[in-house]
C-alpha cells in the first residue's frame, strides 16, 4: 500500500497513517510504535536524525529525549523557532538490545536504513524544504545514499538531486557523551544551525 501513494495526492498525515503499519524491515518486531515526523508542510527547514529513542518510541514524537532537549536549547541560541521546523529520522523504529530492564540504543545497519529511506523521500518531496540537515553519520547516509565523514562535509551546503541543499552536522545526542571540549563543541553546533537559519531565509 505504501509504495502506491502518490505525492499529487498524500498528504503528510496520509504518510504518517501508512509508516504505522510500516512492516519494511524487522525492527516494527519490537519497537513500540513507528515514529513519523512532524512539522508544518512548508518548513523551510527539515532535520533528520538517526532513529527514534526510547522516550521516542514510548512516546511516538521525534526529539522528545534529552538529545531532543539539547537540539532545543541549541536551536533557540541560534534563532530558529523548532515549531516552524519539520523533524524526523533517517529510521522510523527504535533498534535496541536489552540490559537488565534497560533499552540501550543500537545502530541501525544499512539494509534497515534502506529499507526506511522511502519514507524519508516522501517525506521531502511533500515538504520541500529549503535546506535539509542530517543530523549525525545515519542521517548522512541516508540522504547521500552512502557512507560519508561527517568531519569532510560540516559547515557548508551540498546539492544533491531531489533533495536540494543538504548539510551536515552532528547529532545533538553526541553532545550529550562528549566529555572533553564540549563547550566548544556546543558552540560550533549552535554556529552551523545560525548559518543554516540564515541559508533557508535566504532561499525561501
């Protein structure tokens, strides 16, 4: 059914209605819930993270975790308003394994990363945004369709067919586990989301 809807016609709620039932690759097995992005259809803006978190995938919203904190606090220093901003994930399902009564966050691998680009293509073509960021190495091969260093490609926009201005930074959750220079890490971070702002003025 999913492969049958037509950009003419779905609508963002037509997608996230669909991704629900989403059975492309294992990880629904498990997970609580499919988490589909949210955001008005005409954000100039359009993030993309890695997958679903456990508050995530309890909670069925993007961005909700303490990574989801961190891009908020970034995000208001730089000057964006998040709700004027369209977020979701390169993999829709939170991949995890079990320690004791814990869920710990797991990589998704490339086939599950394939599996879930689908969505994350109609997904740009209904809310075509200015500029597109990956958030983190997941985010960034799923948009360039290969693995690609994170460190090569930040601090400037890249074009790529069908998707238009690309860039690249770190995801928020790095942040989080940095222990050493992450004021300056932090910094750099709010730096390159305040030049993303004034690219997607500049082009909308």
């Amino acid at each position: 059914m999913a492969d049958r809807l037509s950009n003419a016609r779905a609508t963002l709620g037509d997608l996230r209605e669909e991704a629900a039932q989403c059975t492309r690759c294992d990880l629904y097995k498990h997970a609580t819930q499919t988490v589909f992005g949210e955001g008005p259809v005409d954000a100039a803006i359009l993030f993309v993270g890695e997958q679903p978190g456990d508050r995530e995938d309890l909670a069925g919203h993007p961005f909700v975790g303490p990574a989801g904190r961190m891009l908020d606090k970034a995000l208001a220093e730089a000057g964006i308003d998040r709700r004027r901003t369209y977020a979701t994930n390169a993999v829709k399902h939170f991949k995890f394994v079990r320690r004791g009564k814990k869920r710990i966050h797991d990589k998704p691998d490339g086939g599950e990363i394939a599996a879930c680009r689908w969505w994350l293509q109609q997904e740009l073509a209904l809310v075509q945004p200015a500029v597109t960021v990956a958030l983190g190495a997941t985010a960034a091969r799923a948009l360039f369709g290969k693995i690609v260093t994170i460190g090569r490609l930040r601090g400037a926009g890249h074009e790529l067919p069908e998707i238009g201005e690309l860039w690249v930074t770190i995801h928020p959750s790095f942040l989080l586990r940095a222990r050493d220079n992450r004021e300056a890490e932090y910094a750099r971070f709010v730096g390159e989301l305040r030049a993303i702002g004034r690219r997607a003025k500049a082009l909308a």
